[in-house]
C-alpha cells in the first residue's frame, strides 16, 4: 500500500507568556516590489528555504503556522546567551522553550534578526519527515511585514515589499485590491502572538481555518494529490457527513519524540467554499484546530498580504486535482473515486456482482437510469444512489465509457446491491504533530 506521510509543523499555535511580535502558462503579475525571490520544487510538498547563517547555507521551512522562528538545537552555541526559558502551549501540551536573540541570518538580503526572538527546538523529526535536513523554521514573527507570493506551479516564492507599513494589528481601511493576483480573502489573527485564519464554508456553516504551510502530505515522493484538511472536533461532530471512517495513526510528537497510535475520525464533506471557490470531495480529520495547508493551498498561486490582512487565491494547473478517497459499494462489490472531474470505478472485488456483470477498473460512470452523473462529486453521487426508489425486482441500469466505447450495465436488486456503501482509505498514515 502507499504509504503517505502527514507532517504537522504547527510548532506554536499559541504561546502565552510571549511578547507581541493563475494557471501554470499564466504570468502571475506581482506589481508591488520584488525583494527577494526563491526557486522551489514545483508542485512541492513543503517550502524549504536557503538560510545563510556564519557563513553556510542551510534550509529554512516556511511556516505560517508557527507564530515564532525557529533555529536547530544545533545552532545553541551559536546563538549567544539564551535570553529566558517561557512556558508555552503547544499540539503537545504545556511545553518549556529556550528564548534566544534573532542572530543575523539572511534569507537572500532579508534579515531574520527582524524577528526579534527566535526559539530553539530539535528539529530532527520535522527533517525526518521531509527527508532533507531541516535548520529551522520560518515564522510568523518574521514574515508579518511582507507579502508573500507562492507560485506552486512554476516553483517560486517572492517577498515583496508591503504598500502599507501599519501595525499589523491596526484594521485596515484601504482597499487593496489586486485581481490579477486573484480573488482576495480577508484573514484574521485570532491568537496572540499571531497566526493567520481565513473563513470557509462548509454545507452552509462557516468555519475559521489556520493557515499551515508546515501542514503537508507526502506521497511515495509524488505531488500533492489529498484534498484534505483538518477540522476541530466541535466542528466535525456538527459537520460530519453520510460517510464517517476511522484511520489508525503512528503519531510522533516532534518536540517529545514519544510515539503512539489511536484512530482518528474522518469525513467527507458535500460542499466546501471559499469566496468564490468550490471544492468537491475534500476530507477532513477530527482534530483539536481547524486548519488547511500544503494539500489546499498547492492547487493554488498563493499570495499573503499579512500587513494587509489578505490572502489572494489564484486557480493552479492542479486546482481540480483528484483525491484518493474510495467508496465501496459492498454488496454490489465495486468501489469508486472521482478524478478528471468523473466518477470512475476503481476497483472490482472478485466473484461479486460487479465482476460477474464484467465492470472493469477505469470504468467511467456516466450515467445512472438516465440521469447524467459524470460531473457529480462522491458525496452527490452517493446521496443520488441512495434516494433511488427501485422495487425488489427492478434493475439500475449504469450507462459507462470504457475506452470509446458506450455500454450499458445493469443491477438487480437495487435496494441490497447499490445502497450499502462505505468510505475506503487504500492508505497508512504516519502522522507527526
């Protein structure tokens, strides 16, 4: 099975004793001032960084879900005197950090001195996880001055230079429209210090989402193909739709290095937006934050106005991505997912009813008794599958596409064969908070 990798760099949600702090063949226009600017893999998993520092060169992840920047417990020595040790609340509980000065160390002509503080942590799961060796992690407490632009499909990220220089915390009344960098998202900072939220809807609820580019997926080193997220456990209780499944997780607590295993919950929802934007299929796992990250925002060209308080979302070449969920149609013994914006059979359970009506992998659905279903998301096909009023002796008739060909396919006993279903996860997660 594939074997898929799920890294949580939340590393400070919120820390209470401290001080304040287009498509790929697009252009994608940036007309404030360009500062720096970086090459990325496209279509990456994780935004690594060239942090120079005494003079080497090491990687920096950038992180918008970590209020503070963090440096290696190898750079300790090199830090200077350690500033104070404060208490702090973390995905791991109530944690002790060692606070040190920011040192000078450039991100290209950027200093990350402008952080101010900087804390220092062991960081070899974070590297374990990502499979390169990670130094550290860039911070909200340092990228709260500049725009940042992060362009998934061409494997770039620009900071540029803010157009309005106003406390961060001051609300602001200017408009600060940019529609070629897409459409405009108000974001919020809801703790202190400050990590960034947008507002999304989900079957007609809204719901605040940190914004977590240390959240990410890694799949057998292929892109991004999960359009998943998590969703806090009041939330989910209320939100959760017709199909629920359980995961087993290997959770690893990064600052601990403690490792246990238990289930997490997860669901499907029918309809999930922001502004504009609809997604179809996306899964959310029961967590203790709302928040969506690298498996979200890489179908996009990102662009975060912190000053501002705006995020801009610009559809990407992999916007409508498919995911992996399946569901299963037990007793009629085929599963299904969406991808290319259809609905294909992706698997066919040997000596069932499918097998002997000869279905085959890569069938596309394009029709069920009439009705065209090719565009439907799982969840809109699934609940048209189970609102079907056929008597005991009636037949369903699926109209699919295989290769060139139209053929027609048909289920006895519709009631027992189509109605019992079940969301599938072909895969293991190795979860590392």
């Amino acid at each position: 099975m594939t074997k898929i990798i799920y890294t949580i760099v939340l590393t400070l949600l919120v820390i209470a004793f401290f001080p304040a702090l287009a498509r790929a063949e697009e252009s994608f226009n940036i007309s404030n001032e360009i500062l720096a600017q970086f090459n990325i893999s496209k279509n990456t998993n994780a935004i690594l960084l060239p942090v120079k520092f005494q003079g080497k060169e090491y990687l920096f992840e950038l992180d918008t879900g970590s209020s503070h920047t963090l440096f290696d417990g190898s750079f300790k020595d090199k830090l200077g005197k350690r500033r104070k040790i404060v208490s702090g609340k973390t995905p791991a509980g109530i944690m002790k950090f060692a606070i040190y000065d920011a040192p000078d160390a450039y991100l290209g002509p950027l200093n990350l001195k402008d952080s101010h503080t900087v804390i220092v942590m062991n960081l070899e799961r974070i590297s374990s996880a990502s499979g390169k060796r990670i130094h550290g992690i860039i911070g909200m407490n340092f990228l709260k001055k500049y725009v940042v632009s992060i362009d998934f499909d061409n494997g770039l990220v620009s900071f540029l230079k803010s157009k309005k220089n106003e406390d961060i915390f001051i609300s602001s009344q200017q408009n600060s429209e940019h529609p070629d960098w897409g459409q405009e998202i108000p974001i919020k900072y809801k703790h202190f210090p400050l990590v960034p939220y947008f507002t999304a809807d989900i079957d007609g609820n809204e719901v605040d989402f940190l914004i977590d580019t240390g959240l990410k997926y890694n799949i057998d080193n292929e892109p991004v193909n999960h359009l998943r997220g998590r969703l806090g456990s009041k939330t989910f209780k209320k939100l959760s739709s017709k199909i629920l499944f359980e995961n087993k997780y290997n959770t690893i607590v990064t600052a601990r290095g403690k490792t246990h295993s238990d289930f997490i919950k997860s669901t499907i929802t029918e309809n999930f937006s922001i502004g504009s934007f609809e997604y179809k299929d996306v899964i959310f796992d029961q967590s203790d934050e709302s928040y969506l990250g690298m498996p979200f925002l890489s179908r996009h060209l990102v662009t975060f106005d912190f000053p501002n308080k705006k995020m801009y979302l610009k559809q990407g070449k992999y916007f409508d991505r498919a995911g992996t969920a399946n569901v299963l149609l037990k007793e009629a013994g085929f599963s299904i997912c969406r991808r290319d914006k259809n609905i294909f059979v992706s698997a066919v359970e040997s000596n069932s009813t499918a097998s002997k009506k000869d279905l085959k992998i890569d069938d596309i659905i394009l029709k069920v008794d009439g009705r065209n279903v090719a565009s439907y998301g799982l969840i809109e096909f699934i609940d048209f599958l189970s609102k079907l009023h056929k008597k005991e002796n009636e037949s369903v008739t699926f109209t699919i596409r295989r290769g060139n060909k139209t053929i027609k396919k048909y289920f006895e006993k519709a009631a027992q064969s189509l109605k019992t279903m079940e969301l599938i996860d072909t895969h293991y997660y190795l979860v590392f908070k």
